[in-house]
C-alpha cells in the first residue's frame, strides 16, 4: 500500500475525531452554562431551573463522550 493511499484512507478518522472534539466541546459549553446560568447571571424564562439542571447534566455526560470517542477514534489508527 502507498503512502499516498493510507493518507486519504486515514483522512476519514482524523475529520471525525476533530468533529467529535469540537461537539463535544460544544456540549460541554452548553451543559455548563444551563447548570450556572443563575451564577452567571442568566435569567432562563422557559424550562424551570430544575429541568435546566438536568438536561445541563446530560449534555455535559454525552460531551464528555463525545470527546472520548474522538480520542478513541484518533488513536486506534
């Protein structure tokens, strides 16, 4: 196999590793700001605070995962 051929056959993995990250990220910011918005100042008029809370946790958890699978998925190459 070319060196050329296990570039492009690996460019695949890398683009999804970096997309899980940045999601990832993106979720871990989201789950953060619901779960301080009222240390942070921020007034949420439509979910009460407590399902704010509760869907911040479980976007923290799913960006906490999103992350690791894209270090799994980067480093099983």
């Amino acid at each position: 196999m070319s060196t050329k051929s296990q570039r492009q056959s690996r460019l695949p993995y890398s683009i999804r590793a970096i997309f899980d990250w940045v999601m990832g990220l993106i979720y871990l910011g989201v789950g953060v700001v619901l779960i301080f918005a009222p240390r942070l100042g921020i007034q949420l008029r439509f979910p009460p605070q407590d399902v704010a809370s509760i869907f911040g946790i479980a976007c923290v958890i799913y960006g906490g995962f999103r992350i690791y699978r894209g270090f799994k998925t980067r480093h099983s190459d």
